[in-house]
C-alpha cells in the first residue's frame, strides 16, 4: 500500500456529548490542497460550524490540526494550530502553539483532533497511541494551569506526557483565554480556553510513540543539516537566541511605533530600562527550546520582589512584555513578570489583558471610570500593582474584571467610549502601532481574525525598504505576505524560520517530507485559497469592509512625538487596492468568480 507520507495517518474525532470518539483516515489529496495545520482547519470549521453558531454553545468545534512536516527533523516544525469561532470576535479564528504537542500528537497517530459537543460535567481526554479515553476531571476543576498540568503527570504516572490545559481564566469563560501547554507556551488571541471550558474539557494529555514516514530521508537530513548551519552564523537568529523576541524592543521602541499607554504614545525613555539586553542582564537565567529548534529563543526569567516573593516565569516575549508592560505605561520586571506569572496561571491571553487594562487605565486617567468602578484601585498609567490586582480580578471575572474579561471593546462600549479600545472585530492590537509601518494598518484591518500582527508581518520589509511611511505599494506586500504566512502556518513552521527559509526551501522540506511536488506559483495559489476559506467563515457571519477598519486613534489622531510623529494611516486607498488584487469586491467580498478558481464552492 502506498503510504501517505508526512502524515500520521488519521484524525481524531471525539464527540464530548455523548462519548463517541472515531478516528477518520487522513486524506491526502485534501491536505495537499491545504498543506494542513491552518489551511485544513479552516476548510473544516467553514464545513462543519454553521453560520451564527453561539461560540460558547455545544456546536461550536476545536480543531486541532497538526502540519505535514510536524515532528520531523524539519527546523522550527512545532507549531500546532486550533481553529474554532471566537468568543471575543465572532469570526473565524486560529491560534498556533509552538513547544511539543503537537510533534508528540503525529506521534501518537494522529495528525488532528476534533472536539465537539459539551461534556456534562468536568473531563480530560487521554490520548495514548492508539487508547484514546475521556476521564473524569471534577478534581481538576479549579487548578490553575501549572498544577494541572502537574495533577495529570502524576495521575498518569508519566512526567513525560505532553499536556494542554485551560485554568480559571478558560473555566470563567474569559473571552480572551487560552489553552497552555508545557507550563508557558500558549495557544492564546481569540478565546480557545474559553470554547474549551464551556466544554467542561479541563486538558488532552498525549503520549505518542510511532513513528512518521518520510518520503526521502537523506534529501530531508541534508537539508536540515544546512539550515541548521544558516540559523547558526545569522545574526538576526542569533540575537534571538541571546535576548529572545525581546531583542526587537530597542528598534521598535527607536523607530517610534511601540504600543505605549494604550497607544496614545509611540516611544518611550523608560523602555530602556526593559531591552532585549536589560533583560539578559537583569532577569534571565535559562534557555528555553521548542521541539526541533536551534534558535532557542524561549527564556527563564525570574525577579526577587518584596511584594510578590521569587517570581519565576518562561518569558515575557515581546508581544506579552510591550502589551502588559509599555502599553499599560509599566516599565518595570517586577510588575510586568509578576502580571505575566499571573495571566499564565489563570490561562489568559497576555496581550488582550494587557490591553484591556490599558483601556481601563486610559478610562481612568480620563475620569471616564472611577474608584467607584474600580473598587478603590489607582489605575493609573504606570501603576504596576494595579496592573497585577486588575489581572488578578480578570482571571476570577470579579469587579471590575468581571467587565474587562468581555475584551476590551465590550468593557468601551460600556463605559460610552468604544472609540478608545485599540481593536479590529474585537481583537486587541499587537505592540506594531500601524502609524509607524502603514502596511501593518492594512494588515491588522484586513485580518480574518481581528487585529493579529502575524497574518502579515510587513514591517521588517517596509523597515529595510524604507518606505515604512507609505501607503504605495503596500497592498500587494500585505497580500503576498498573508499568502506567504498562510503557507508557514499550515506547515506547521515557527516563524522564525523565515530568517533561513524562503518560501522556495520550504517547499523543498514539503517534498523531503511528503514527496508533493509543489513550485512557488503553486504553494501561493493554496496561500490565497487558505486566506479565501477564512474570508468566506467571516462572510457568512456578516462580516464585510464596514468591519475591515481601524480605531479613530491610528486613522485621525497624529502622533506626537519619536520617529514616527505626525503620522495617521489612510487606510481607504490601501483597502480598494488590496480588494481589487485579491478579486473581490469592493465590500470585501470574494466574488463566485474568484473563488471557482481557486476551487471553494460555496
Ligand atoms: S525560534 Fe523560539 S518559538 Fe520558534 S521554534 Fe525556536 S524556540 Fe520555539
């Protein structure tokens, strides 16, 4: 029988409201047509959850997809993708977890899992090889990620089984939780911990012990061989290796467009007291790795505080350390790692914590709210206890947490000022203020899953092109780069590993691994068709260019200081151009035309 090589050979389908759990053979002929990972996740939900689905009811889906060349020898093929419709947003959303679940997934067989249905009371799903169980979790219901991910070891009896779990945060049904595994790595943006805990699903332990079927395993070690040499003598790669992604802030911060104070400011002086570098200095003192890498970026950090005790955490990356941190007005480890230690116990995304309580600081300062709504708490820009207190409350949904674990945009509208959450469809902004790297405003806006930096990461490229100030040209460059990224993602790639691989080795590393002969024209084709499925999910819900737009702030309100002073995004140009290239119309629509090419009946 001719194998399917690169794939593990089955997906996993487990139906929490009446304990089915049925294992469907992999086709290949559909991978190839969505590489996997992302692109197959969204062919699914678009499938299989109907339009108007409540995303915290019982027919909302998570599926988790691995990618093809996941637990190979391929660089940086860790990342594991869940795609589901979001609590915060409404839209289609994808969320991708690095670390080693998803290897040890491919492992066990199986290159996706698919949950449906709502248990009724608390389970966990344990997924050994070919023994797949739902077991009880009421005594797990309550435990903050870090134990439960202990509580499962030891119940198992194996400290090396791989575990991904929700905390308080996913059970509180907090919009913007998310699902942790190995203690620190998240799937975190649009709300999965959320989808999960309205399951009554606490964690899926996996231990896996097969093997994976290479199509040319000499072609597949050479090749990794010389990546593994090219990341080694980068210097971008190794500058990440030294600071992690914290080694972006010094440039960032220079070039004037970091999230500062809810993005009211572009740059900051203090900042200097948290680089890439101040870090190594002041906190670090380990290395963390993904599965298959030799970048290493993750990073032990701990700080003695005398309010908080031994505070020890993996991280902050950049995002988490500029949302939480600059954006909040907090320069400070002490705070910023103690607020960090704390939305990862409770299992809540960092970046939309942070910038909720942004908000609410901004709110503050402005007498929108009061002690009256904050229960006496100072949330002042800068007031790092507060910032810790308000994520304590988010984590619990009490006070004023109860409010802010709704997203920023509904905690706005409440408070008669939706104008002030930095948000696209509902989703917080990464630490990029498109004012300074136009593209990144066409990105974020255009976004299927609401403001989300890596659908389209052009700032790098407007940087070096120096054009960064410009819209010209800018919606082609978002275009490729979202087709480009959708490729990365359904691989299963770290992204980092853009620094040795162009989309022409990659797709060399396709063909070691699964023997598909795919040329670039080819690949970007699957790009566009990935990018059309999610387009199509949004559209069905009644998403349209009304929804592809930006706060007042980054289309209006010119920066005032830094590098970056002056500048305001005109979005309208850059949008009737990118729909004109991606064939649709101009409300954002694909048109039947365009989409019967790329092959989605609809
Ligand atoms: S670069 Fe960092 S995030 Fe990417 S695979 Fe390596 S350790 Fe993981």
């Amino acid at each position: 029988m001719e194998k399917n090589y690169g794939l593990a050979g089955n997906i996993l389908r487990v139906n929490l409201t009446n304990g089915t759990i049925e294992k469907e053979p992999s086709n290949p002929s559909v991978f190839k047509k969505f590489i996997g990972g992302r692109g197959l996740g969204a062919w699914m939900l678009y499938h299989e959850v109907p339009a108007k689905t409540d995303p915290l009811g019982p027919d909302n889906k998570l599926i988790f997809m691995a990618g093809p060349t996941e637990g190979t020898i391929t660089p940086g093929a860790n990342k594991i993708t869940v795609t589901f419709k979001s609590p915060l947003t409404n839209t289609y959303a994808t969320s991708l977890c690095g670390g080693h679940l998803g290897p040890e997934l491919k492992f066990a067989g199986y290159d996706g899992v698919v949950i449906e249905g709502k248990a009724s009371e608390p389970c966990y799903l344990w997924i050994d090889d070919d023994k797949v169980r739902i077991m009880p979790a009421k005594h797990l219901w309550g435990k903050n990620t870090h134990e439960t991910e202990d509580a499962i070891r030891k119940e198992l009896g194996d400290i090396n089984v791989k575990v991904a779990v929700i905390g308080k945060g996913g059970e509180n049904l907090v919009k913007y939780a998310c699902i942790q595994t190995d203690y620190h790595r998240e799937f975190g943006r649009q709300g999965s911990g959320a989808v999960m805990g309205s399951k009554l699903l606490k964690a899926i332990a996996i231990r896996g012990t097969k093997s994976i079927p290479i199509a040319e395993p000499e072609k597949l070690a050479q090749l990794t061989l010389e990546t593994y040499q090219i990341l080694a003598n980068h210097p971008k790669a190794n500058a990440r290796k030294k600071m992690g992604t914290n080694e972006l802030v010094d440039g960032i911060n220079s070039l004037g467009f970091m999230a500062n104070k809810n993005f009211t400011e572009g740059t900051s002086l203090s900042a200097a007291n948290i680089t890439g570098a101040a870090m190594v200095r002041d906190v670090v003192f380990g290395d963390v790795s993904c599965y298959g890498c030799n970048i290493v970026c993750g990073k032990n950090t701990q700080v003695l505080s005398s309010k908080y005790g031994k505070v020890r955490i993996e991280g902050p990356e950049f995002e988490t350390l500029t949302l939480l941190g600059t954006n909040t007005g907090v320069y400070d480890w002490e705070h910023i790692l103690r607020a960090t230690q704390i939305f990862d116990e409770y299992g809540v995304d960092t970046m939309s914590g942070g910038s909720a309580v942004a908000l609410a600081m901004e709110c503050y300062e402005k007498g929108i709210i009061t002690d009256e709504d904050t229960d006496g708490i100072k949330l002042h820009f800068g007031n790092g206890e507060a910032l810790c207190q308000v994520a304590e409350l988010i984590g619990q949904r009490k006070g004023i947490g109860a409010i802010l674990a709704d997203g920023s945009l509904a905690a706005a509208t409440k408070w008669g000022v939706p104008e002030l959450a930095m948000q696209v469809k509902g989703s917080d902004f990464a630490a990029y203020d498109p004012r300074g790297a136009k593209g990144m405003g066409l990105t974020y806006a255009t976004s299927p899953k609401g403001a989300h930096h890596m659908i389209a990461p052009t700032f790098g490229v407007e940087i070096a092109q120096n054009n960064r100030f410009s819209e010209e040209g800018k919606a082609a460059l978002v275009r490729e780069t979202q087709f480009f990224m959708a490729i990365v993602d359904s691989m299963a790639l770290c992204s980092s590993m853009r620094f040795a691989l162009d989309l022409g080795k990659q797709l060399q590393f396709i063909s070691a691994v699964t023997g598909w002969d795919l040329n670039e024209q080819e690949a970007m084709v699957i790009g566009e068709r990935i990018l059309n499925v999610e387009r199509m999910f949004n559209v069905r819900e009644g998403f349209s260019r009304k929804d592809d737009t930006l706060p007042k702030r980054f289309l209006e309100e010119p920066l005032k200081e830094g590098s970056s002073q002056g500048q305001v995004v005109n979005l309208e140009k850059m949008l009737n151009e990118y729909y004109e290239l991606m064939g649709w119309n101009q409300e954002g629509i694909p048109t039947a035309e365009r989409l019967g090419k790329l092959g989605i009946c609809y």
